[in-house]
C-alpha cells in the first residue's frame, strides 16, 4: 500500500511540535522510552523533516543532523507500511547530498536494519543498547 505525503523540511522552531507529538506517540508511549531522552539539545540545530498525510494529518517524521546523521525516524502505526518511512530517508538523504554530504549514518533499532538495508544502508559494528532497545549502526555512501 503506497501513499503520496507531503513532507514538509524545516527546522524545530517550525517542526517541532508536529515532530514531538510523533515522536512521543511512537517512542515515549509505544516503545517506552523515557521522555527526558526522547527530545534533547540537537533538535535545535537539525534539518527536520514530518510527513503529512492526505487529510494534512502529521504521520512521520525524522532529523538530519549536521555530521550526516539521520535520527529519530518514526512513523505513527496508522501510517506503517504505507511508503511514508521511504519518503522520509530519501528525502533527508537527499538533502544530505544537496549541502555536500558523502555519507549518511544513523543508529537503527535493529528490528528495522532490513527497512535500511532495503535502501542501500550497510550494517557497521555489533548490536548495542539504547534506551533498553536493541541497535545497530548503519552508513550509506554516495
């Protein structure tokens, strides 16, 4: 099932309140992360990106943050399997290109790597915690 989104970029002080209540749906109250770990000081110097659905309804959202990290990717369940999470990534991704990125890495929680590895994302070193949930490192070269 693929939608199309509107995916708004722009920075917290125009995101952030579309970004935190994703946020805070899908980590803090789905996932159990503790909200003080949830939202922190990088959110104020990252590109963020919130995908919307057809009914301008927020459903996802992800950060880029200045060294080429992509973080904090997360889809809201009325939206999973959808394409939304794809549109997402390629569109951080793409501007990481655009400012002159030659890679981008991220931290995937490990039930995900096959969603990243699906575009173009390779695994690097050994599975690690945070917040209680299983990771892994992940980079992908242009």
């Amino acid at each position: 099932m693929m939608s199309t989104y509107n995916i708004k970029l722009g920075d917290w002080g125009t995101l952030n309140a579309d970004a935190k209540a994703i946020r805070t749906e899908v980590f803090v109250e789905e996932q159990g992360v503790p909200a003080e770990l949830e939202m922190d000081s990088l959110d104020i110097v990252c590109l963020h990106a919130v995908a919307y659905d057809a009914d301008d309804i927020p459903v996802g959202t992800g950060r880029l943050l200045p060294d080429g990290h992509i973080g904090r990717m997360a889809v809201r369940k009325i939206a999973r399997g959808s394409g939304v999470g794809g549109a997402l990534l390629q569109a951080l991704m793409q501007q990481a290109k655009v400012r002159g990125d030659h890679h981008v890495a991220l931290s995937a929680q490990t039930h995900a790597a096959p969603f990243y590895t699906r575009h173009g994302f390779a695994i690097e070193g050994e599975e690690f915690y945070e917040a209680g949930i299983a990771h892994i490192n992940m980079q992908r070269k242009f």
